[in-house]
C-alpha cells in the first residue's frame, strides 16, 4: 500500500460497506483506512468503534497508521470517549467482582 494510497483507499471503501458491526474489527479498518490517506472517514470509523465498544484507548496513541489522524482536532474528543468508556467498564467490573 505504501505506493498507492488512492487505489488502497478505493479498496477500503467499497469494503466499509460490509464491514462488521463489531468495535475491534471497525476499529482496524479505521487504521487502514487512515493509513490510505482517507482521515475523514478513518475519524468517523474510529468514532464508530469508540462508541460501539473499542475500549482499547491506549492503542489510538500508538497504532503507526494513526499518526497523520492524530494531527487532526477531531481526534482528541474520540479517543477521549474511548478512554471514558473504558474508564466506566473498569469502574463497572471493579464494583461488581
């Protein structure tokens, strides 16, 4: 992919359309498809994932395909759901051994 970002990020669309419901693999596509180059979408794909359960903050820091989203103002108030989230299932589980 690194070549051709454009025809990757044709790829990743026409795959969102059948993408799983499921937070983690939304989340990987949301990587994939920041690393393309289609942060518009990859912010609204980690929202997605944000907000349907991807609760694995930590890795919005660090996963490399990510960099160039994380320059955006978006992101901030998506990863800091995630970690609110996060933060409530921990509290959540801790309360109820």
């Amino acid at each position: 992919m690194d070549g051709d970002r454009a025809g990757a990020s044709r790829i990743l669309r026409s795959l969102r359309a059948t993408t799983s419901p499921d937070a983690e693999v939304v989340f990987n596509s949301a990587t994939w498809t920041a690393y393309a180059g289609d942060l518009d979408a990859a912010l609204d794909l980690l929202s997605r994932a944000a907000n349907t359960g991807f609760i694995s903050y930590q890795v919005f820091d660090v996963d490399r395909r990510l960099k160039e989203v994380r320059a955006r103002p978006e992101y901030r108030p998506i990863r800091d759901e995630a970690r609110r989230r996060s933060e409530a299932f921990r509290a959540f589980v801790a309360a109820n051994p």
